[in-house]
C-alpha cells in the first residue's frame, strides 16, 4: 500500500513539469525559430570612377555645317551587378531614356550606337559576364542638329528583365557630349594639290604689320624665320590675298632646329585660323598637329570644304614645349587651291 501512494506521489510531482514543458515549447519567431528575413536583391551600375560616379564627357566635331561628324573614338563598357547573388540567372538592357539637365540640350536614343545592350548575370555570380559597350554614333541626325559649341546629354537607363528592382542612386549613366563644327582636318594631306604662288597674297610681320618674305624666301634655317608669342592676341601670321581665292588648306613648316638655333618644342601645335569671307570674319575651326613635323616636310592643314577668302589670319595657342617656352617659330608657309 506505501508503495502505491509513493508511486502516485512521483506522478502526481511530474504532472507541473510535464505541463511546464508542454508551455514553455518556442513559437515561430522566437528566439529559437527567427523569422527569415529573405534579403532583398537590387540592380544596378558602376563605372568603378569616384568622380564623376557613372559620367562621361566627350566631344564630336563636324566638318562644317552638314558635314560628317568625326569623334575621338570613344567606345564605353559598364557591367551590370547586383547586391547579392541569386539562384538564377539574371538578364539586363541598358536604353536611351529621354531626360535632361539644366543647360544641357536631350539628345535621343540614335546618338549612341549599343553594341551590347543585353547582358547577363549568372546564377550565383555578382556582376554580368560581359558588359555594355556602346559608342557615339556618327551618323546620328540629333547630334548633326546641334549647334556649334552646344552642349547635350544622352542618359542610359539600367532595366531588369526580370522584374528586378534598380537602386536608384545608380540606376542611370550620363554621357555628356560637346560639338563643334569645324572645316579643319588636322591630319590630312595635299598632296596633289596646287599651290598658290607666293605673288598672289602679302604676308604681314606680328610686330609691325609690314610686308616681308620671311615666311616664303625658301630659307629653312633659324636665321631666317618668324617667332609668334602665344599669350600675346595681337602676335598673329596675316596672310592678305590680292583678289577673292579659293583655298582648300596650307602648310606650316618649321625651322631646321638645330643647337644654335630654336629648339624642336618650338613648332606650332595648336592653331586658330579666320578668314574674311564677303567681307565677314568666319572661324574656319582649330588645328591641333598630332606630332613634331620635321623640316622641310612641315604640317598639312586640309579644309573640308574649299574657303573663298580675302584674308586669313593664324593665332598660335600652343607648341610642343610642355608649357616651358612661351613662343613658337615658322620659316614657311604655303597655301594651296
């Protein structure tokens, strides 16, 4: 009989703990069991610059009004990437989205040429295997509308095939594009073409604006050429016609350098060429010479298009001195038809 009431007892104590257990079991979201916070996955772009963050400039040049458009050759790649990589496979389009900035004229979508506008993102992965790449199209009609020395901006827009968010702050890149029109061809040749007699045209000295031969005696030595000061506006080369001429470009040939003589950082780099047409000044453009030309080859200057002038006048901005000489020096100068 004891052991009946001391076995009835022992239960009778277990039943708080069994009840006790059965209360304290954890819920979903407990401690135990945290609630599973799935991580939220975003697009986006980066052009791995800190300044400026998924920004471009470049510059198009036409050959004078309606003419071609020439670049520098500027070809752009930018990956897409996410914040976290996912289970599947990833697909994204970068487009022309038509947006604009203060002071800055749209341009549309046929401004750029995408040679890869689709990319992917493999499962697994944070970043496309492949980037876009895109580039200025030069045949574009918007570009060719704007105007001489106008500002424009084409915006690209990253999108998700699959309906993926885009982190805003880096969901675009800004190509900003600068034109200017220009009859100039910098890195031509006239070769074949004629030249125009030396009799046909008086070329006035910097200082005292008084005819002289220097610039076409033949003479390619330092002891016979003419100096130009470049942070000097009033040092320019004017070359006055006798009669309206056709001109199609020049040449500017430097001296023979020589120890005695100007050093080879002196030849003209950058050049600034107006001409009198029907009475009027008109910019023909800026000539910027790719490399020292030596004598007596000297440096071609081509016009797109053919200049009927009166007078033609050369500012020299720059030479080949990295900043160390402030003057440039010319033996020659010859125009051609």
């Amino acid at each position: 009989m004891k052991l009946k009431i001391k076995a009835i007892n022992i239960a009778m104590l277990s039943l708080p703990l069994i009840a006790a257990s059965c209360q304290s079991d954890p819920e979903v979201g407990s401690l135990l069991y945290p609630v599973d916070n799935t991580v939220v996955v975003k697009g986006f772009i980066d052009n791995r610059s800190y300044f400026p963050k998924n920004e471009a400039t470049s510059e198009v040049i036409q050959a004078g009004e309606g003419g071609k458009l020439t670049t520098s050759g500027d070809t752009i790649s930018l990956f897409a990437e996410i914040t976290n990589p996912t289970d599947k496979d990833l697909t994204f389009t970068l487009k022309a989205v038509p947006t604009t900035s203060e002071g800055l004229t749209a341009l549309k979508g046929d401004a750029v040429s995408l040679k890869t506008a689709i990319v992917t993102i493999k499962q697994g992965e944070k970043i496309s295997a492949k980037p876009f790449t895109f580039s200025i199209n030069k045949e574009s009609a918007s570009l060719k509308a704007l105007k001489n020395k106008e500002k424009a901006e084409l915006v690209l827009s990253l999108e998700s095939k699959d309906g993926l968010d885009i982190v805003q702050s880096a969901s675009t890149f800004k190509w900003i594009i600068s034109k200017k029109i220009s009859n100039i061809n910098s890195i031509g040749t006239l070769e074949g073409k004629q030249q125009i007699g030396f009799e046909k045209y008086d070329y006035l000295d910097p200082g005292y604006k008084q005819k002289s031969n220097i610039l076409s005696d033949g003479d390619m030595s330092a002891f016979s050429c003419e100096r130009f000061d470049l942070d000097n506006p009033n040092s320019y080369a004017q070359f006055n016609f006798h009669e309206p001429t056709e001109v199609s470009g020049l040449t500017l040939i430097a001296p023979e350098f020589s120890r005695m003589g100007y050093p080879k950082g002196t030849m003209p780099r950058v050049v600034q060429i107006k001409a009198l047409v029907d009475n009027k000044w008109t910019d023909i453009g800026e000539a910027i010479c790719p490399e020292i030309k030596k004598s007596p080859k000297g440096w071609d200057i081509v016009f797109f298009n053919k200049v009927k002038t009166t007078q033609i006048n050369l500012t020299f901005t720059d030479n080949f001195s990295n900043g160390e000489i402030s003057y440039t020096v010319l033996s020659e100068v010859k125009f051609y038809k």
